[in-house]
C-alpha cells in the first residue's frame, strides 16, 4: 500500500506546512516588534511613522506573495522533471536562510527579501512539490491528502498567535522566529531521508524503456475518457481562478482579522490575537469535516466549494454589518471554516477533474492565482493604511472580500452547470 510505504513522504510534507503555517502569519503577528528592529518608532499607533511601520510590514507579506506568484508557475514543471524530493530540499534551505534574515536584520528591505524567498520557497517549491506528493502517496482518497496539508497550515495558525503574543509579553519576542526556524531544520532532514512515489516510479520506468513514461501519462488519459464533451476553455479558466478568489480571501482573513478586532470591537491585543485563533480554529474544524465529506462520502470537490463559497459570503456580510463582540467572533470562526479549511486544496482537485494534466503542472497554474492574489491584498492593505489609516484600511479590505466571495460562488455556479454537461451528471 502506497500509504505506508510513502509516509514519511507525507510526514515530511505535512511538518513543512506545519511550518508554513507560522511563516504565513510571522509579519502580521509580531509587526510592531519587526517595525521597531527596522528603525520605525512604534510608540504612537496616530503617528506618520507608526503608520509607515504598519506599511513597511505590509509591504513584506506582499513581498512574500511575490515570491510565490513568481516561481509557482514554473515550480510544477520543474517537480514534473526532477521529481519531488529536491524540490522538497530546496524548499527547507530557503526556509533556514528566511528565518535566519528575519532574526538578524534591522533593514526593512532586506527583511521584505526575507518574505520573498519565503514565498518562493512555499510555492515555488513546496506547492510544486508537496502537493502532487501526497496525492500520489495515499491515492485512495488524494483529496483528504490534500486537505491534510490544510490541517497542518491550520494547526500551527490556531496556536502561533497565542505563542507569540505570550513570548512578546515575557520579553522574548525573538523566540517567535527562532520555534520555525528549528522547524525548517526538521522538515530538511525528513525531506532528504523520504521516499517519494513519482521520484521511484520515474526511476523505475527508466529502468524499464529508457525513457521515463509511466503510468502517469495511462491515469491522465483515464481522466480525458470519462469526459462526454471537452470543457469550455472559460470552465477551465474559472476552475483555476478559484485559487485567486479563495486565496485573497483567506489570505485577507488571516492577515487582518487581528487589526479589524482591535479597530471595530474594541479588542485589547491579546483578545485580538485571539480572533486569529478563533478564524484558524474554524479551518481546523472544516479540515476534518470535510476530509470525511469527501474521503467516506464522496462529495464531490464542487459540492464543497459552492457550500464554502456562499457560507462566506454571508459571514463576511456580517462581520461588515454587526461589530457586537460575540457574534464577529461567531462569525469570524465561520469566515474560518468555510474559506480557510482546505478550499483552496479542494479547489485543485476540480481544476484536474476540468483539466487532466501532470499534477506539478497543473498546481503550478493553479498557484500561480494563488500568489497573485497573496501580493495584491497586501500591497492593498498597505495602501489603503497609509491613505485612510490602519482602522479603516481593513474596513475597506473586508468589503473587497465580500465582493470576492460573491464572484466565488457565481463562478462555482458555472463550473457545477458545466460538470453535467461534460460528465452527464450533477455533482450535487
């Protein structure tokens, strides 16, 4: 069984995400101390330079979705080509240097280079790399496996920002960076001694014609027959555009809920801290709802996204419309479940479904979306903070998300039309 023979592939996977998890929110989560170490006085939050350090963080988390708009298109065809496991390395060196130039620098534009490599690292080559790799390792239910590296990302996201609000209260803020750059070393260890199925099978066909076709190419083609009509180039379009609605959403929530709390709910920075975890927690719980929807009853994957898609909508509405204290919490462990709890993952499997192709491949187009959308809310954000300030910069963003959760669910709407039509049945 494949499952057992590839599980340290999927451990190593699975602990580099765990470690991603704290890359992705180590900017927003301690961003006055970052600010301080780079020269900018955090001592006014009505300051000009209080407002430039804000933006100065902003502009490094766009950096890092730079990093991966940059090199995820091209990090799926180079995984196709020189297999899994050096991607998987390559990634984990990045990590270490990332980490390394965060606790050492004093210089905002080297720490934003920081955030790019971090970016390039994560899509580049992880995205490329790992999530073919537990799709391939446990090909039984590759949508559960898929939604596991959720569960991961989710798990570190719930607890981090508790961790590092109490390191920065007992004086010890640097231990924030130096928990994932441990980790870093970790998941390099267990990437360089993990077995991975397409590395092994790619030898293996080698071995037998010389060339390096294997049963990749059979699964492929397997896919194309069952297909009644070909799909609209628009269906495919929209399958891969659902990494840029998911992503600027997620991406949005993640970042920004903290700041929103403080803003419109009168949070202190511990409470705020704690509406991150709230939101990750509610990814925490949907990734093993939905692991079970789809790996024991067989949802379809767009069964799940139209559910995610509508269901954020009408959180995010009313975050916007209700600021009472309980129900933003209520709904922000909604905005949790539905849009951060493997919708993006599942999102990947419907572009293979409308468009069967090599998995790096098609991951990379697919995150290619995904970055796109990781640059652009931040740079947004940053934007809008110095114009209009911190408070009503992410009023402003979480309206934008709303207007992205609708185009999200009229695009699943098509896509579900479109499935009957190519493979003469519903997937509701």
């Amino acid at each position: 069984m494949k499952a057992k023979k590839y599980a340290l592939s999927m451990i190593a996977v699975y602990m580099a995400y765990l470690t991603h998890g704290i890359q992705a929110l180590i900017f927003s989560q301690n961003k006055i101390n970052f600010a301080t170490q780079w020269g900018f006085d955090m001592t006014n939050p009505e300051s000009a330079t209080y407002a430039a350090g804000v933006a100065a963080v902003s502009t490094a988390i766009a950096w890092t979705g730079f990093g991966k708009f940059c090199s995820v298109w091209i990090g799926g065809e180079i995984s196709d080509r020189v297999g899994r496991k050096k991607l998987m390395i390559g990634g984990a060196i990045l990590y270490v240097i990332c980490f390394i130039t965060m606790l050492k620098t004093g210089n905002a534009t080297l720490a934003a280079f920081a955030g790019f490599l971090a970016g390039v690292a994560t899509s580049g080559f992880w995205d490329a790399s790992g999530y073919p790799a537990v799709q391939e390792a446990y090909p039984a239910a590759p949508g559960a496996a898929l939604i596991g590296i959720k569960f991961f990302v989710s798990l570190s996201g719930m607890i981090y920002p508790l961790l590092a609000v109490r390191n920065t209260d007992a004086g010890m803020w640097k231990m924030n960076i130096y928990i994932p750059l441990v980790m870093s070393f970790v998941v390099l260890a267990l990437a360089i001694i993990a077995p991975y199925v397409y590395d092994d099978e790619k030898k293996a066909a080698k071995a037998a014609d010389g060339k390096g076709s294997n049963e990749i190419e059979a699964e492929i083609q397997a896919a194309k027959d069952r297909m009644l009509v070909k799909p609209s180039a628009f269906a495919k379009f929209c399958a891969y555009f659902y990494a840029f609605l998911c992503m600027a959403i997620m991406y949005g929530a993640q970042q920004y809920t903290k700041a929103f709390g403080q803003a419109y709910s009168g949070l202190t920075e511990v409470q705020a801290a704690g509406m991150t975890t709230i939101y990750t927690l509610g990814s925490l719980c949907a990734v093993i709802f939905w692991a079970f929807m789809m790996a024991k009853l067989k949802w379809n994957p767009l069964k799940v996204i139209i559910v995610d898609s509508v269901m954020t909508a009408i959180a995010l509405a009313i975050v916007l419309l209700i600021h009472n204290v309980m129900i933003v919490y209520i709904a922000i462990l909604a905005i949790g479940f539905f849009s951060a709890g493997g919708a993006l993952q599942t999102g990947l499997g419907v572009v293979q479904m409308f468009n069967p192709g090599p998995k790096g491949r098609n991951t990379g187009i697919y995150y290619t979306f995904m970055g796109a959308a990781s640059y652009l809310i931040p740079v947004v954000a940053a934007k809008l903070t110095v114009i209009s300030g911190e408070g009503a910069a992410v009023y402003t963003l979480m309206g934008m998300m709303l207007v992205l959760a609708i185009l999200a669910t009229l695009s699943t709407l098509y896509l579900i039309s479109q499935h009957k039509k190519v493979f003469g049945e519903s997937p509701l």
